[in-house]
C-alpha cells in the first residue's frame, strides 16, 4: 500500500503535468497505483475493513493460551486439530492486536524515569 507522502508526492506531480508513466517510473510504483490514487484525488489512505479469521476462536484461543503456558506454537496445533482453518501469522497477529500474551511496549522515556539516580544520568549520557 502506499504511503500517504506517496500520495501527496503523486497528486503534486499530476498537477504538475508530469505523465502517470513518470510518476510510476521516479516513485518506483505501479502505473495502476498511481490510477488509483489519481482517481481517488485523495492523500489519505484508504482504510482496510478485514475480518479476522481468528475471531470466532477468541474464547478457545485464551483457554488454550492457559493451558499451554503461553505457548502459541502449541494453542496453534490444538486450534487447527479442533478443525480451526488459519495460519500461525492470523493467530499470532490476532493475539498482538488483542493483547492476549503480550504486554504493551514501554517507551524508553519511562524505562529511564524508573531507574532514577545515577543509572538515569548514564542512560542519558
């Protein structure tokens, strides 16, 4: 997907007068990529409504992260031997997205203002 400097970067060019064949060719796209975002004359991005394959496992996911200690390889194999039709990816985004075994990042900002002191002064040195 393009990002949205892309778009802009190709709506200025257009105005511009500079072909769509250029454009693809200098930004390193698809001419049918540089269609699109002319046709939509729009810098944002579209957004994506996917629905995930994992969803209707949600209850049997955390069980089966319980049981597994956490262990997503295995949750995997019990899901796809319950009959479960998705990849390791789908599951494994799937929990990332919804926070099941995995702690929200920390800034660093933080980490530093907790360990206060003479390690503050370090870290920022």
């Amino acid at each position: 997907m393009l990002s949205q400097a892309q778009r802009t970067t190709i709506l200025e060019l257009n105005a511009q007068h500079v072909s769509k064949r250029e454009i693809a060719r200098v930004l390193g796209v698809s001419r049918v990529a540089v269609r699109k975002v002319l046709r939509s004359n729009s810098t944002t991005l579209p957004e994506l409504h996917r629905t995930e394959k994992a969803e209707p496992y949600r209850q049997q996911i955390l069980e089966l992260f319980d049981k597994c200690q956490g262990n997503l390889v295995r949750v995997h194999e019990e899901l796809v031997a319950a009959g479960a039709e998705m990849s390791y990816a789908a599951l494994t985004s799937f929990c990332r997205r919804h926070g099941i075994g995995y702690a929200p990042p920390t800034p660093a900002a933080s980490m530093i203002l907790r360990l206060g002191g003479d390690a503050a002064r370090h870290v920022s040195a």
